[in-house]
C-alpha cells in the first residue's frame, strides 16, 4: 500500500508541477520537472543507507517506522504552501521543493 501511495505522490506531483499557477500548479517546465525527480531519486539513494539503519538502531523498527510514517500528512498539507509560494515568491518554492523532496524520500523510508 505504501509503494502505491510513494508512487502515486511522484505521479500526482509531476502534474501539479506542471500545471500553470492560476490553475493551482506551480507553474514549472518540464526539464525542471525532470531535475527535481532526478535529485529526489539521488537524495533517495544515499539517504537509505545512511540514515534508515540510524533511525532503527536509535528508535526500534517500529518505532522507527512509526514516526517516519508521520511525514505523509506533513508533506500533503504542504503541497498548498507550496502554491502559495510559486504566485508569491519563486524562491521560497524552491526551498519548499526541496523540502518536500527530501521529507518524501524520509517517508519513503517504510516501504523497503
């Protein structure tokens, strides 16, 4: 179920990315696009192996799983800010961006 929900944010988020800012998109090109999916994948890649076995040595597989669980709604009631932030200041998007990447890939965390 978690694959299907990590799978389908990348699915919907390439969309919303793409979709012009007054219909609630943020307005980017696709190379962008590109490039966002691009380091969200590296930053997947080597976050795993670093900080995955951390997390469960320090908190329990559990509990670990637990709280990385607890990025989800974190990172859905962000998608509005990030909109917010592509009508009213494009670098602060950015920043968003790439917090949510990151927050996504730590979320993703509960599914290997």
């Amino acid at each position: 179920m978690l694959t299907a929900v990590t799978m389908s944010f990348d699915a919907i988020y390439s969309v919303y990315a793409y979709t012009e800012v007054p219909y609630g998109g943020l307005g980017l090109h696709v190379d962008n696009i590109g490039l966002i999916m691009f380091f969200s994948s590296i930053t997947y890649i080597v976050l795993t192996p670093l900080v995955l076995p951390r997390l469960i040595a320090r908190f329990g597989t559990t509990r670990a799983l637990n709280r990385i669980l607890r990025f989800w709604p974190v990172l859905a009631l962000s998608l509005p800010v990030t909109q917010f932030f592509a009508r009213k200041a494009r670098v602060l998007m950015w920043v968003t961006i790439l917090v949510q990447q990151i927050g996504k890939n730590l979320a993703a965390f509960a599914w290997p």
